[in-house]
C-alpha cells in the first residue's frame, strides 16, 4: 500500500497501480468506505462500449500485464464503494469489481 495523507480530511492511503501509466494511483479512504480507483479500474469504457468493472483499453493502457497484476492490490481492501475515473460508482466491493474486471480481460 502507499502512503498516507494524515493532512487529507478521510486520511487517504494511496495505492501504487502501475499499468495504465506510469504512477497511477488509487486512494482509499477506509473511515469513509470510499475508494477512488481512477483510470486504473473503470466501470464504462468508452472505447470498446464495455459498461462494468474493467480495465481501460489496450489504447490507453501502458503496460496492460502490469495493470491486470495491480488488480490484487484492490482486491485485497475490505468491502468499500469505488468511484472510478469513468461510468458510475459500483458499491458491491472491490473483490467483485476485481474479479469482474478479469473476467472482461484486456481489450
């Protein structure tokens, strides 16, 4: 896990998610139940018309193993909702959304 923003109303912890650029980050607030996965997990891809938990398209994507591997990192938080940098939030917990998101693979 990354570092955490003791100054940040909610204390963010940052989560490193090397794949769909080189320091791409997510930030899970554990007091508030909320996390924000940005780019690195999305719910509506717009390129390929995917709507669901997955990663962003090969396109924009710079190294896609590197982003399926970051996966684990979420998919090891406790039951929170996501609020992706793309589509509307998922609330059935990172482990769903993860393991959602490789079932729909690389695209």
């Amino acid at each position: 896990m990354g570092d955490e923003g003791d100054e940040v109303p909610g204390r963010p912890q940052a989560i490193e998610m090397p794949g769909h650029t080189r320091g791409t980050v997510a930030y899970d607030f554990p007091a508030l139940g909320v996390l924000f996965t940005g780019d690195a997990l999305v719910t509506q891809e717009n390129m390929t018309g995917h709507t669901g938990p997955c990663l962003v398209s090969r396109s924009f994507t710079h190294d896609s193993a590197a982003a399926l591997a970051s996966l684990d990192r979420l998919a090891e938080l406790p039951p929170t909702a996501l609020l992706p940098g793309h589509g509307p939030a998922f609330t059935d917990g990172p482990q769903a959304a993860t393991e959602e998101a490789r079932r729909s693979g690389l695209r």
